[in-house]
C-alpha cells in the first residue's frame, strides 16, 4: 500500500522533530531537503514503512545512530512477561480461549512509539482490562477457526516488543488446538523504532514455543522484496498467515498473500480508513477487507 497524503505528512513531522535537538540549522535544513526529495522520489511506490527504512539509512548518514529504544523495548518485554500468568489465566477460564487471545493480542498493540505519541502504562493497562469485553466479528472468526483446522504452515508476522508476549500466548494457544500446525514466527530482521526481534522474541521466551527467524531488513513492517529468503520461503509456504501492526498491513496489503490482519487502530488516518474510534481493533482476511482512504 503506497502512503497517503496524511502518512507523508506525519512521517515529515516526526523526522523535523527527530532533529530539533541539533544546532547546525544548514546542515537541518539540508537533511530536511533530502528527506523531501526520498518522500518526493518513492512516496508513491513506497509504503510508510519503505519510506522510513530508507529515511533511517538517511538519518544515520548525517546524524550517526537512530534513537536506541532497547531500554524501553526490555522494559515493556519485562511488563508484559510480569502480567503474563494473569492474562493467560483469564483466557484459560473464558468461554473461548482463543477467541480471548485476538481480543489480547489486538489491544497489545497499542505498544508503538511509531504511531503513538504517548505511548504509557497507564492507557495500556486500561486497554487490557476492557480487552475481553472488546467484540470481534464472529463471522470472521468462524472463517478464521476453519481455516487453522485445514492450514498444516503457519506464518505470525510479529510486531512490536511487549505485545509479542501476548504473540507468544497466542501461538501457543493455537498450537494446542491445532497440534498439526507448525508455526514459524517471523521478526525484524534488525532493530528498528520498537519492533520486535530476535533478540526479543528469546527474552520473551518465544522461540520456546515456536520457530521464529528474522526477516532479514530494518523496515518498520513487511516488505515482500527486501525480505530474505528464508522469510520469503516461509510466507509462500504458509497455508495461512497471521499479521500483526499496522506497519505489517500498510506493507503487505494488496501483495496477493491474503493474510488475516490484526491490529489496534492508532492513528487518525486509520480510524478514518476503517470508520472506527481509535484503539478499536480490526481483524479481518485480506479478501474480506474493504477500506477507504
């Protein structure tokens, strides 16, 4: 999905406050005229995520190292991991566990320095404690119960660090129903902003429960043509194929995989695109998606 209008205006924001702490105003303004001429020349072939993979290449050529988020992706991997017996507990004693573990997963993904400005533990905390009164569309999820029934290769594209302790729940509960199904879960392949990888799906503990690679590049989301040819294999293998995050949807979509896609809406532009109020959550099959914007 090429970005809109309102995501290159956001990306531009945020890359003007990337380097208000810097003194030297030529060379800001040079780096701000380079970065227009990035979103003029690929903003309407790229993604969001395209655009700020290669804008962080831009970055670290003028300014050195991006911001390290590792302080704040251990600890929302350690904040999760304390809440993690509750929360698998809730979904044990619901009517359908799995069915609780959308509900958890989507409202994890509230963790995104991206797309919230803010994020706190606060209006994470809350969005957990409403997570299993959230509805989730029980058509789709019928659809979405058979087709693990019949899928033997599943691919979970992961997103960001904490909600992947949820991930982790999830395929785990998958995997108990549908003991026939592998499952590979595939991370970023390199740090970048607060996405997950490797190094924090074994924090987590995910890898204990499934097969996790990186997918092999910095971009914020899943970008069929940088991926690597493990990640490559692995998404055309699959029989079905879970998305997480908005950055994973504003990449994949309308690259004929047809994943199911689960994510909070965050940002105004995505409350717009699928008529919902923000920190609402969508899951929904690619080819049963309709959007605008």
């Amino acid at each position: 999905m090429h970005a809109g209008s309102m995501c290159i205006s956001c990306i531009l924001s945020k890359e003007e406050q990337a380097i208000r702490q810097f003194v030297d105003e030529e060379r800001k303004s040079e780096y701000m005229h380079q970065a227009l001429d990035i979103l003029y020349r690929y903003g309407q072939t790229e993604s969001s995520p395209g655009l700020t993979e290669k804008l962080e290449q831009l970055y670290e050529g003028f300014w050195g190292a991006a911001k390290d988020y590792k302080a704040q992706k251990h600890k929302y991997n350690q904040l999760l991991l304390g809440m993690e017996h509750e929360i698998e507990q809730r979904i044990r004693s619901s009517h359908d566990p799995l069915e609780q573990c959308i509900k958890y997963v989507c409202a994890a993904n509230y963790i995104d320095f991206s797309a919230v400005d803010d994020v706190n533990e606060k209006t994470l905390g809350e969005l957990l404690q409403k997570a299993a009164c959230q509805d989730i569309p029980g058509d789709e999820y019928m659809r979405f119960r058979e087709d693990l029934q019949n899928a033997r290769e599943l691919a979970y594209l992961a997103d960001n660090c904490g909600e992947i302790v949820l991930d982790k729940l999830f395929v785990k509960f998958i995997r108990q129903i549908y003991p026939q199904l592998h499952v590979t879960v595939i991370v970023r392949g390199a740090d970048v902003i607060n996405d997950a990888t490797m190094e924090d799906a074994k924090e987590v503990g995910m890898d204990l429960v499934a097969s996790c690679i990186g997918n092999g590049n910095a971009a914020p989301g899943t970008i069929v043509g940088r991926l690597s040819d493990e990640a490559k294999e692995v998404l055309t293998r699959a029989d079905l194929i879970i998305s997480k995050g908005q950055g994973n949807f504003e990449s994949l979509y309308g690259e004929e995989l047809n994943p199911y896609y689960l994510f909070l809406c965050k940002c105004e532009l995505f409350v717009r695109r699928f008529h919902m109020k923000q920190y609402q959550s969508v899951f929904v099959r690619e080819e049963r998606l309709e959007i605008t914007g």
